[in-house]
C-alpha cells in the first residue's frame, strides 16, 4: 500500500477497494516519483564525476596493490575506458 494513501476509507464506503483508475493514477504517481529520483541522482553524478571516477579507481587499485600485475592492468584499461566514454 502506498505510504499516502489513507487506511481507513469512510468516505469512500468502498471497503477499501481502489478502482483501476485509482490503480493507474497509485501507478502514475510511483513513475513520476522513481523518474524524478532518478534524474536527481544522474544530475548529481554528472556533476561530481572526477570525483565519483577518482574514488572508485583509487580505492581499486589500493585494494589489488599486492596482487598480479594482468588484473591490475585490467582495471586501468577499464578506467580508461570508463574515462573515454565520458568525454
């Protein structure tokens, strides 16, 4: 059930039962709302990329500092990459 939807429905007298039209609308809402979020968080993330980019590669290649060199190398040509893409 949704967190703005009233639980007791007396001036409704439906029992609370929701008409499709009502289910659409519940639909409608929870689309906007998850759209919304999600545009937030890309907006968000465009703008700190550097950031976002140079936390996640340094905090890589600290934790396989002591491993193989061939998975090191595969993480640079993956940030490399990922760095390519957002040019």
């Amino acid at each position: 059930m949704p967190l703005d939807q009233d639980l007791d429905n007396e001036e409704e007298g439906t029992g609370g039962e929701m008409s499709f039209i009502g289910h659409l609308e519940e639909l409608r809402w929870h689309v906007i709302r998850a759209g919304g979020s999600i545009l937030v968080f890309a907006i968000l993330a465009f703008v700190y990329i550097k950031e976002i980019y140079h936390y996640v590669l340094l905090r890589l290649l600290s934790l396989t500092s002591g491993r193989t060199e061939c998975f090191v190398s595969l993480l640079i040509k993956l940030a490399m990459t990922i760095c390519v893409l957002n040019r």
